[in-house]
C-alpha cells in the first residue's frame, strides 16, 4: 500500500472507528458465538495474491465484528475498564507511524525523553514523593507492557538484590540453595500476577489472610515473617495491592512498610486500577507510608482513557534495576551520558514501543482536571448503584465502594446469584463477572465506559432487577434463560432455599488435566477469594463447548459420564483476571 492509499483508507477507516463507537450502545454487548465459529468463516490457508482493502473490511463486518466482547460499551461492566479515547488512539497511530524502538537514548531520543518526562509528570500528579522522580535523581519510572511485568520485575530485582547480599556472607554456598531459602508475602486477595511472579522468579510465595476490610495488616505479615524466619527461610519481597482485583479494598501501606524496612525487605505496590485515582488529591490519603515503598505500578490503559499497553513502574533505587537486569556487568560503571534515561535494562524485552506519546496526547488533551473529572464520575456512578441495589431488600453489597467498583449478590445466596450472573451474561443485555469474597459469590459490577452516564446505571439496575424478578418466579430447575423477559413464568419457586456451593459447576463438567492442577491448587494455597475470569464459570457457551468436545468419558456423572469428582469452589475460582 502506498501513502496516496492509506490517506484514502486511513480517512475512512477513521470514519469507521467513530461510526463504531458512536453506534456500539446498539449492538449486544457479548456476542452470540460459540468457540471455534471464526475458522467456519476464515479459509484455512493464506490467500496467495494481494486482496482489496475493501474485502478485508467486508471480513471485519461479517466475521470479526460478531465474536467481539464490547469492552466500550455502555453496558459492559466486567472486569476493570479498558481505558480508551480518541486522542490516545490518535497518539498510537503516530506512534506506530513513527515505528522506533525506544530502548536506549541513542535509539530514539524523543521516544526516550518523553517517556521521563511523563513519568514525572504523572508521579507528581499521584502525589509520590521525589525520590521516585527522574528529577529526583536516584529513582525514576517507565512505561511497562503490563501490571504483571511490573511485579515480576520488582521480584526480580528483590531477588537479586536478596542474592548478592547473602553471597557476600556466603561466597561458597551455590545461587540454587540461597534461592530456595527466599521467601515473598502477598494477601490472599493479591492478583495471581504476584504468584506467577513467584513462579516465574522459582521462590516460596505465601499468600496471608485480610482483615475485615479485605485489606492485609502489619502485624499479619510480621507473624509471617518470624515463622519463615525460624523454619530458616529468608523473607524477601512483599507485594502489597492498592485496589485489589475483586472487591476494591486497600493493604495499610504504612504498616506494611514499617515491617519491610524494618526486616531489610524489598516492598512492592501493585496499584493497577486504583492508581489511576490517585490523581485526585481526596484519594491521596492511601498512599500513606509510600516513604517505605521501594517500587509501584498502576495502569494508565485501565482507568485513565489511554489505550493499552501503558503500564506505569516507579522505582526508588533505579541502579538496583538496572543492576538486576542487565547483562552488563560493567553497565553500571560506564557512565555514559544517556545511562540516566536508558530504558534497555528497565523490562524483560529489549525492544519499547513509544507508548509514551499516546499517554502525552491524553494528558494534554484532557488536562490533569478533565482526567480527575473522569475518575470522580466513575466514582459517583458507583455510588449511585450502591444506593439503588442497597435499596432493594433482596439484594447487599458486600466491601466499602471505594471507587468504581460495586460487589453485590442476592442476600444470603450464592447458588442464586450465580444464576442470576449466567442469566444476565445471556441476554446480552450487559456483562460482569463474578469474584468470591469469603466463600460468598458476588457480581462485580464495574463502572468502564469512558462517558458512563446515569441513565446507563439505571438501564443495568433495571434489567438486573427485572432479570432476578423473573429468576425468582420460576423454578430453578426448569428455569429456561431463553424465554423472553417479557414473558416471565409465573410458577413459583419456593423450594429453593440453599445456598449450596455452586452446584452447577460442582455437577458440570471436569477435565482430567485440571484434576491435579485443583491437587496443586490445594496444596499450595487455600484460596478464600478469587476472582474469576475463567469463562468455563460464567459463560455457558463455553461451558457447552468444551463439554461437547471432551465427550462423554470426561464429563461428570450428571452428564452421563464415568469419571465425576466434586470439586471444591476453588478449581472454578483459581484463574484470577
Ligand atoms: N494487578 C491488579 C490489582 C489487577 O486488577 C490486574 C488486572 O486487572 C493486574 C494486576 C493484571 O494487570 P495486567 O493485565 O496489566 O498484567
């Protein structure tokens, strides 16, 4: 394609996208397909001969479009926001026009310079202090791909900086034995990013118990410590979350970072979706004890309308990094002059994308007061639907509403509010997903679309409340999703009184790999919470699927098959998003 081309197709591919987001309120909000439907559509080899733009557009209509979740669409409440908005799609289209590769001064400098610069300008708009600042001097942030490749990084560097020191007590003792001594803390409500980290980095992860406000505690941690100390393990890195992934709730920063500066251990804040909040000085309050952090992530592409990937990473100490993840063993004493702003040893690729400029065009687009008003309507919506369920006697919220995230079930039953979810997954009238918060099933219902308004809470308050109404007046077990809602069943459905654990899942399907995975899960963890974003537990036409492709001989007995086994909650809750 040659520039007189793309001019013609990038104008009307641009028309498109507005066309798109000014029409998606019309579309259902999930599609309809089964897995597996696009290789119905698609040939199975790669054409040959160059194809028309046109034609490839045709395909996006009949065979893309269809199997797209909607993650802008009004209606869509699941997981976290996917930030969003023109002028960050406009600063990815220059940066992918641009096409440099980011990883030293040398290799682009803008792309570089930008890049500190916004870091700074977002550290300061959150309120950290300057040692976290590349103005500061010893600290500084970058842009990373992802909050998961934030934590691992800060485990790494906590590890190599754990290793080094004990082999300058222990020259002899080999790398592998000082590794399997470390230990790193998280609460049980941490993302399973944190555990992968763990994994990845090859040490012990202990995941320790909330208060009653779901948030994890000093004196919680310390207990923990002094046990791993006497059992000879050395605790090393603590990963502690601002906002965690299921219900929104908060780790004491202050006294967790008295515990690691106390106990010499690197301390870690996974900040994903909160963070973005911070930019509000009424939310600032939770960053108290951050004198005590060594390292913090957030992402912009979650709540502050940048599209992903824009995951911001503080660090105090940015020669630890640097050390911890070059090659170089000299790189440190090269001082050379861009050694400063030299991002090759800050992530696990070397390769960076200039995501700097889509974050620079939203900033400047929006200023730091239009991005707080932003963040304070998302909040005020989510309030808003916390008086609206709080209002009905059948349902509770469950966990402070901090920000924009509301957990509410039916009172008492998980069974029930798991069939309430599956049913509204259905009509495809909205989506959200569950969490488990202390063995009780909860809806997550997230406030996402960059311009939510009132009157799109009121619609999902209204078709939730229609869609249990209905629930409630039939009888579960012949209860059919696919009678029109303005049809409803009047039989009655008294006899539903449980509040068994998942029912549906623990008769359903069970895969023989994911036998000893529950096995592992088990042994290693007892999850109380987790969130879910395993489709098998919310989407019946996944569930359908992999059932009808496993057939008979790995299906449960309700199923008509040999091999059933109960699981517990936690098989079906250990995918965390
Ligand atoms: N940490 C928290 C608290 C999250 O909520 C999430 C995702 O929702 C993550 C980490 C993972 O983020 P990413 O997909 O950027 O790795």
């Amino acid at each position: 394609m040659q520039s007189a081309e793309f001019r013609k197709r990038g104008k009307e591919l641009v028309d498109y996208i507005a066309d798109y987001m000014d029409t998606l309120h019309r579309r259902r909000v999930t599609p309809e397909v089964e897995p597996g439907y696009l290789s119905e559509l698609l040939p199975k080899e790669a054409p040959k001969k160059p194809e028309e733009f046109n034609d490839i557009m045709k395909d996006v209509d009949r065979a893309i479009m269809p199997g797209i979740t909607h993650w802008q669409h009004p209606n869509f409440h699941a997981y976290f926001p996917a930030g969003n908005s023109y002028p960050s799609i406009l600063g990815d289209m220059l940066s992918n026009a641009i096409g440099c590769i980011g990883f030293s001064w040398a290799a682009s400098p803008a792309c570089t310079e930008l890049e500190t610069i916004v870091m700074d300008w977002m550290g300061k708009m959150i309120g950290l202090p300057r040692e976290f600042l590349h103005e500061g001097g010893d600290g500084g942030g970058v842009i990373q791909g992802s909050a998961s490749e934030c934590v691992l990084v800060s485990l790494l560097v906590a590890r190599h900086l754990a290793i080094r020191q004990l082999k300058s007590r222990l020259p002899y003792t080999e790398d592998g034995i000082l590794l399997s001594k470390l230990v790193a803390y998280s609460s049980k409500l941490a993302h399973s990013c944190v555990e992968k980290a763990g994994m990845i980095g090859f040490v012990k992860m202990r995941q320790l118990d909330v208060d009653e406000n779901f948030a994890l505690r000093g004196h919680v941690l310390e207990r923990a410590i002094e046990e791993d100390r006497r059992l000879g393990l050395i605790p090393f890195f603590v990963s502690g979350t601002l906002g965690t992934t299921a219900c929104c709730s908060f780790d004491n920063l202050a006294e967790l970072g008295e515990v690691c500066a106390n106990e010499n251990i690197w301390f870690h804040v996974d900040a994903a979706y909160a963070g973005n909040a911070l930019i509000c000085p009424e939310f600032q309050h939770l960053l108290k004890g951050i004198e005590k952090v060594n390292s913090i992530n957030f992402n912009t592409n979650k709540w502050l309308q940048v599209n992903f990937d824009c995951s911001l990473f503080w660090v105090k100490d940015k020669d630890a990094l640097t050390m911890a993840m070059t090659v170089d063993p000299l790189y440190l004493q090269h001082k050379h002059s861009d050694r400063a702003i030299d991002f090759r040893h800050w992530g696990i690729p070397l390769s960076r994308r200039f995501r700097a400029l889509k974050l620079w065009f939203v900033i400047r687009t929006y200023g730091v007061d239009g991005l707080q008003h932003r963040i304070r309507e998302h909040c005020r919506l989510a309030k808003l639907f916390e008086t609206l369920v709080s209002g009905d006697n059948r349902f509770e919220v469950l966990g402070k509403v901090t920000m924009g995230l509301v957990c509410f079930r039916l009172k008492g039953n998980n069974s029930l509010t798991q069939k309430l979810l599956k049913i509204i997954n259905e009509s495809g009238k909205l989506h959200m997903v569950p969490a488990l918060i202390n063995e009780h099933y909860v809806i997550r219902f997230a406030i996402c679309a960059e311009n939510a308004s009132q009157e799109d809470i009121r619609f999902a308050w209204k078709t939730i409340s229609i869609i249990a109404t209905d629930m409630l007046a039939r009888k579960l077990s012949r209860y059919d999703s696919n009678i029109p809602l303005d049809n409803p069943s009047t039989e009655s459905f008294a006899d539903e009184e449980d509040d068994e654990v998942f029912p549906e899942f623990d008769n359903n399907i069970i895969f023989d790999n994911q036998r000893c995975n529950l096995q592992r899960a088990r042994l290693r963890r007892n999850l109380f919470l987790k969130m879910v974003s395993d489709p098998k537990s919310y989407n019946p036409r996944v569930l359908k699927s992999l059932n009808f492709e496993l057939g008979p001989r790995h299906r449960s007995k309700s199923l008509g098959g040999t091999d059933a086994m109960s699981l517990s909650p936690d098989f079906y809750f250990g995918t965390s998003i």
